[in-house]
C-alpha cells in the first residue's frame, strides 16, 4: 500500500512539475514566416472547406519542415497556433478580431523592435490580442481576416495645417 502511494505522489509532483514548466517560445521567428509562407501554397486558407481539416494540412507541413532542418522544432507550435488562431475553412463570415494599443518606446526602438524613436509617441500602435469571431457584429475592435499572425492595428498619418 506504502508503494502505491508512494508511486502515486512521486507521479503526481512529476506531472505538477513538467506541466507547470514554460514552453519554449520559437527562437526564430523569421524562420517560422519563410515556413508560414512556403505552407501557404500547399495549404491554400482560400480554398479551405473545413478548419480542421485546414489545421492538419498546416501540421503536416510542419512536421515536414521541421524534419527537413527549414524549421526549428520550438517554432512548431508558433506556425500550428497561427493556423489554429484563423478563419481559414471556418463559415462564411468569421473574421478576426484585434485589439490594439499604442506603442511604446523602450532603449531608442519601437516594440517592433526595429523602428527608432525618441517618444512612444511616434511608435506605431500593436496588436495586445486577437480571436477570431462568428461575425464582424460581435467585433469591437479591428476586423480582419485570415490569421491572427497577421493581424495589424491601423496606421494613423497626422496631417500638418
């Protein structure tokens, strides 16, 4: 009985354990958009009749890629996620939903990382979320389609007098 338990315990901290570790977040995400555009063509979102039978072709691909060197196997769940996060094979209507905030300025760049700046002023807005919803309607922040990989908030231009 003292086994069992123990067994028991021993298997339950081992679980707790590896589902409360992080995990590891693609290390390149260049790598991930050549891979995400390369799938495009064999995954085509236009044509795409079912969601989930969109997601699996995005899988396969995927582990092609990964087998063939061109994607790191940490960057899996960040091309699958992109195509889990679309409206690609779903009905007519869905579309996908962004929030956005305005950017900040942090060490002389933007949060893209590649934008200098001086203010957070000048810093283009960024997408904080994005779902996909059953109809623009049910919306209320930046509509959109395909995948939320993709989404992008709207730039504002500032005419001077």
């Amino acid at each position: 009985m003292n086994r069992i338990v123990g067994s028991f315990v021993v298997a339950a901290v081992t679980t707790i354990t590896v589902a409360a570790m992080p995990a590891s977040a693609c290390d390149n995400p260049a790598a991930a958009a050549t891979v995400r555009a390369s799938i495009a063509s064999a995954c085509p979102c236009t044509s795409a009749t079912n969601h989930g039978q969109y997601v699996s072709c995005i899988n396969r691909q995927v582990r092609q890629a990964v087998a063939s060197g061109a994607l790191p196997t940490n960057c899996k769940g960040a091309v699958t996620r992109c195509a889990a996060r679309s409206t690609c094979g779903k009905k007519s209507g869905f579309v996908t939903c962004s929030e956005c905030q305005p950017g900040t300025c942090t060490n002389g760049f933007c949060d893209d990382g590649t934008t200098a700046c001086t203010a957070s002023s000048t810093c283009p807005a960024v997408v904080t979320h994005c779902s996909t919803k059953s109809d623009a309607a049910l919306c209320t922040g930046v509509v959109g389609s395909g995948s939320c990989c993709d989404a992008t908030c709207p730039t504002t231009t500032t005419t001077l007098p």
